[in-house]
C-alpha cells in the first residue's frame, strides 16, 4: 500500500508543473479508475471537451480506493469512478459535491477456453462462481480495493463464498490495473471478473475468453464526483460543472461514449448512463 500512494505521489509531483503552468487558463485535475484510461476513452473525453471549450482536463489513474483518497487530500476537483459504496460514504462525508451517473459496461467471468470449472455459457455469475469454488480452479483477484476488486467481493458475497484457500490468488500487481491482471490470468490459465472493455483491447494478444456475461449483477456503472469546496477550498467547482455538462450531454460526452471502441472492435467498450442522455431516449 506504501509503495502505491508513492507512486501517486510521484505522479501528482510530476503533474504539478502542468497545472501551475496553467494559472492563466482554465483548469481541471481529475482522478479517473484506471479502466477507462487504459480504453483510451478518459483521453478522447478530454480531447474533445478541450476542443469544444478550451478548458484543459488532465487526469491521474487510481484505483477508486486510491481515487477517494487522493480527492480527500484536496488534490483533485473531480473524480471518475466505479464503486457506488464508496462514493457514496465519500459524499456523506460530505467530501463530494454529488454522484452523478456518466456511463456504464459490463464485467464478465473470464477463463481459459478449456474451463476446467465448466461454466462457460451459465446464466448468473453466482452459479459460475460456485462452481470455481467448488472445482478449486485458480481465480485471480486484483485484492487493492479497486472498483473492480469491490466488485469482484460483491459477487463472492452474493453467492454464499468464502474466498478462503490456495485457489484464490491475489494478483501483486493488482494495483497497476485491470491490464496487468488480466495478462497475468491469461498467462496462468486462470478466471477472473474484469471489464469488457479491457477483454476487448487486449483480444487480439490473449487467449483468455469470456465465459459468463450478462447477468444483472454483472453491471459496470462509472460515476462522476466533483470535489466539494466546502472541505476543499481550491476545487475548481466551477469549470468541473462545465465538464460534468458537457460530458452527460447526449450531443457532445454521450455520443462519444456511444461510438468509442466500434469501429475498431465492433462493439460499443462503453455505454451511456448519462441522466439527460436516459431522458432524451425516454428510459427512467
């Protein structure tokens, strides 16, 4: 845990220049779950939004643990993130502004194409994990906290599972990402619960498939969380709403999530949640 808030560190010292370099333009520093990063669509999001606007968004990866953290030092003005437990406690806190919905994927059950646990084609992610569980197939956890790892637990607990014995394998470098965790499963034969939008980046080097999707419970729901200036003097509140609007916007941030990933995989990596995005196609 050391080691990875000084990587966050070093990270934010080296983001630092940047920012005071832009005293003289408007600015905002965001935290963003590593996910998205990796899909490359926080970096598109920026690039469009300082095309339309001219206002600069630059960003630092965190699990959403980490994330949290980095916001309740005051380091940030606004979060990009997937555990709705967390944010949730964060705004009670009274550290967030409000939660507000952006876009969503999905996990799946990754594992090899030869399943030994036999749950390639279940229909919830409970029965497949029971079967894991009960086969002793190796899973691979990221362990750090994470949205993903949040998530992951989530599951175990839904479905009535210890995660106790030498099948459960917590990754060392889960920290570093979905990526990283998912090359080593691959490498291990093993399963895991990652993100589409990391399978469908990494398809075309992988052999690890996706075994079970769909389920409900499956849903990954990203958020986004201004920084409250009332714990946080320096949040740039205001040019952060710009953002939040121009994002949940069905005409500009929407429409990008809604095209990003097709034309290379074709597939949407992303959809949107976006409220003004689910009133305009008329969906509660």
């Amino acid at each position: 845990m050391k080691k990875t808030f000084l990587l966050l560190f070093l990270i934010l010292m080296m983001a630092l220049p940047g920012m005071l370099g832009a005293k003289d333009k408007k600015f905002i520093f965001m935290a963003s779950t590593i996910g998205p990063i990796d899909a490359g669509i926080v970096g598109a999001l920026e690039a469009g939004f300082e095309k339309d606007t001219g206002i600069r968004v630059r960003h630092v990866g965190a699990c959403t643990g980490a994330a949290l953290d980095i916001a309740r030092g005051c380091n940030i003005d606004l979060l990009m993130v997937h555990a709705k437990a967390l944010e949730e406690k964060f705004i009670a806190e009274g550290h967030g502004a409000e939660r507000i919905p952006l876009m969503y994927n999905d996990f799946g059950i990754m594992g090899p194409a030869s399943d030994p646990a036999g749950i390639k084609g279940l229909k919830t992610a409970g029965e497949a994990l029971k079967k894991i569980a009960e086969k002793g197939s190796i899973f691979i956890t990221r362990g750090d906290k994470s949205g993903t790892h949040i998530a992951e637990m989530d599951l175990w607990k839904a479905a009535g599972i210890k995660t106790a014995g030498p099948w459960y394998v917590t990754y060392a470098k889960g920290a570093e990402g979905n990526v990283p965790t998912l090359r080593f499963t691959d490498q291990k034969g093993a399963y895991t619960v990652i993100d589409r939008a990391t399978v469908l980046a990494l398809k075309k080097e992988l052999k690890i498939e996706i075994l079970v999707a769909g389920d409900e419970a499956l849903l990954n729901r990203i958020s986004l969380i201004p920084v409250n200036p009332r714990k946080c003097p320096k949040a740039n509140l205001k040019e952060s709403m710009i953002f939040v609007k121009w994002l949940t916007d069905p005409q500009k941030g929407q429409k990008i999530i809604q095209a990003f990933g097709v034309k290379e995989y074709g597939s949407p990596m992303f959809f949107p949640d976006s409220t003004p995005w689910r009133k305009s196609r008329g969906i509660k």
